[in-house]
C-alpha cells in the first residue's frame, strides 16, 4: 500500500510558511518581509509573461516543423506551476517557484515524468488530420447572401458536394 505525501504537504505548508515570515520577520523586520512577499509576486507575474511567450514561441517552431512540442508543453506547465507559486505569498513557495524556473530542474522532471504522459493528438498534421484540403475558395461574385434567398438552394454548389467524414 502507497501512502501519499502530498496531503500531508498541503496540510503542513501553511504552517511552514508563517514559520518562514516569523523567522524572516525577525531577521530583516516586518515591513521589509512584506516587501519581499510583494517583490516575489510582481516577479512571479513579470516571468510568467516573459517565459510564457518564449515557450509559445517555441511551441509553434516545433509544431511548424511537423514534431511533437510535448517538451516545451510540460516546460510551459511547469512555467505557470512557478508563476502561481510565485505569487502565493510565503517564502516556501517562492523558493520552489525560482527553482522550477530553471531550465534544468524543469528537463530533470520532465525526464522523470514524461512516460507517464501521453500525447493525445498527432502534430504533425497540425492538429488538423488532413482537412486542409477541404477548402473550398469562392470568388467575389460566387456567392451573395441576397440571390441565394431569392432562388433557394443550388443542388449544384460545391459545399453539397462535401462529404463530412
């Protein structure tokens, strides 16, 4: 039987953090802890917005050249996993934060995790499994909103013709 931690952590967190503002309260005084949890957030959002574009960027390079961006995907996961414990406030968190956003702790657990994760779409298409074929491009004349009221519909038109898979 396998126990899990993780409830445990949840409930201990708390505590641990206003262990973390009374011993750093003490040491650097109250209105300075304040600023510090206040500097972690706006740090926290400033990273998220400055690693999230990159990681969007990257994604469509990767998505562009027909491979899977299952890398960048957890990357950017674990970028707004950091973000988020960034601008908790607590000083536990804002340590596990920075650390995720490393580029090296973040490769470190997507090697540990990414067997466990499976891609469900195929991107080499995509996203879009062969429908850019399907296009059908219509002239400026070759449609009109007001004759298709006036005479009904054409039995003829191309998008009758469309076979929906």
């Amino acid at each position: 039987m396998r126990i899990s931690l993780l409830p445990f952590f949840l409930l201990a967190l708390p505590l641990l953090e206003i262990a973390g503002f009374v011993i750093v309260g003490r040491e650097v005084g109250a209105l300075a802890t304040v600023g510090l949890v206040l500097a972690s957030s706006i740090a926290g959002v400033l990273l998220l917005r400055y690693q999230g574009f990159g990681v969007r960027a990257r994604i469509r390079n990767e998505m562009a050249a027909g491979q899977t961006p299952s890398r960048h995907l957890a990357h950017g996961a674990m970028i707004v996993v950091a973000a988020i414990l960034l601008i908790i406030p607590g000083f536990i968190t804002d340590i596990i934060g920075l650390l995720l956003f490393l580029p090296p702790l973040r490769d470190f657990a997507w090697s540990r995790f990414k067997g466990r994760i499976v891609v469900a779409t195929d991107f080499s298409t995509g996203g879009f499994r062969g429908r850019r074929d399907r296009v059908i491009d219509l002239e400026d004349g070759d449609y009109s909103r007001e004759d298709d009221l006036k005479r009904g519909p054409d039995h003829n038109s191309p998008w009758r013709r469309l076979k929906d898979d």
